[in-house]
C-alpha cells in the first residue's frame, strides 16, 4: 500500500502524458456509463482528475484517490474547469461510505484504470458496486486478460513481475473480479489498443 502511494506520486507530475494515448478510450468509457445531470458521481482512485472534464457539470461529484500528490492534482483540475469535487484520501478497497441504498448511494461509480493497480482487485470492485445504488451505474475501464483459461501462460505470468510492481496487473479478467458482484453488464466494448483495454458498463441489480 505504502509503496503503491509512493510510486503514484512519483507519476503525478507525468501522469496525463502517460495517459493520453487512452484519451479517446475514456471519453468512450464516460459516455456510454450515460451519466444523467443531477447525478451524484464517484470516482474511485481519481488520479489527476482526467475523467472530470466529461462529467456534464450539474453533477455532484467525489473523487478519492490513495495518492496526495494526485488528489492535489485532481483539485488543481477541478479548480480550473470551475468544479466543485469533493476529495478524499480513501483505500479503494475499502470504501468509507454507507452501502448504497434507494436514499443513500451514488448513482455513478467510475472505476478507471485502479482495478488492476490495487492488490485485490475483486474487493475494490466489490467495494464500488456496495456504495452503488440499486440500478446505479458501475464504469470498469482497464486492461483486461483476454479468454477463459483461469491461469495465464508462463510469458505472462513472467511478464506480470515487473509490470505489478511498476504499473499494474496485466492478468486480471474482467469476468473474474464481476463474477461475484450483483450487477448485469449492458456493454463491453473494445476502447484501446486492439481490445486490451475495455470499457464495461454494470448497472447494479
Ligand atoms: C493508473 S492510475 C488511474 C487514475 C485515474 N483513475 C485515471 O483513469 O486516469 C491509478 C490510480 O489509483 C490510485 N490508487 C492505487 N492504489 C489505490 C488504492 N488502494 N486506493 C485508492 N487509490 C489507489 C493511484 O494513486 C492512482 O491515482
């Protein structure tokens, strides 16, 4: 956890160059999560804020990362496109909010690029899908393993060491870390880089 936050920021200062080829992934993977205005958003493990600036503005939002140097680059975005987030320092993995409810909850959750950064990742979507309200939207937006086979080969297995400690988990599927969860998946679509990263969106049940 400790090393996770450091290293993240490290990449603060870099990081929107690092994440400008997905671009155009994201924005595919905020619009067809079909954010209402009004809605209350939350976007788990924000990093500098890059899903804001396709959040329609009349929307509620709370943003939280593990990161300070990001959740100070998020307020800094915020600040200049004229929005009000709220910011949190918070694990993803254990959310500290109520479990979501017809009154409580949020309506949208975005989970962009974190699921296969944290250690567990089946936690911190369940997590995300607990704060949800019933029929709340759930955007999952990674790379993802691609097939069934339950064990990734050798290479990639061999690959993931360093790929883990620097970035992030290569052999996560997105099958396995939904299975459990109490949503149905309206959309997966292909977004970048030849179908490794996918944009699903999961309304919860
Ligand atoms: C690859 S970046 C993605 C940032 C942003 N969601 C985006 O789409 O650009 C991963 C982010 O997750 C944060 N993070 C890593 N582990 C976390 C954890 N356990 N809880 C909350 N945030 C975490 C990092 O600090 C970093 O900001």
């Amino acid at each position: 956890m400790a090393w996770t936050s450091f290293r993240y920021s490290l990449y603060a200062p870099f990081y929107d160059l690092l994440a400008w080829p997905l671009g155009a992934a994201r924005r595919r993977a905020v619009t067809q999560a079909g954010i209402r205005p009004g809605d209350h958003v939350l976007i788990v493990g924000c990093g500098t804020g890059l899903d804001l600036a396709h959040i329609p503005p009349s929307c509620r939002v709370t943003a939280t990362d593990l990161s300070v140097r990001m959740l100070e680059s998020m307020r800094r975005r915020a600040r200049a496109l004229g929005r009000d987030v709220t910011l949190l320092r918070m694990d993803a993995e254990k959310l500290d909010f109520p479990s979501g409810s017809g009154e409580t909850g949020f309506d949208v959750v975005l989970l962009h690029l974190v699921a296969a950064v944290v250690p567990d990742g089946r936690a911190c979507v369940h997590e995300a899908v607990r704060v949800l309200k019933p029929g709340g939207t759930l955007s999952l937006f990674d790379k993802f393993r691609p097939g069934s086979r339950t064990r990734p080969g050798l290479l990639r297995r061999i690959l993931n060491i360093p790929a883990r400690f620097f970035f992030s988990d290569i052999n996560r599927r997105a099958e396995d870390l939904i299975g459990q969860e109490p949503v149905t998946v309206i959309r997966d679509q292909p977004v970048a880089f030849g179908g490794i990263f996918r944009a699903l969106t999961c309304i919860r049940t």
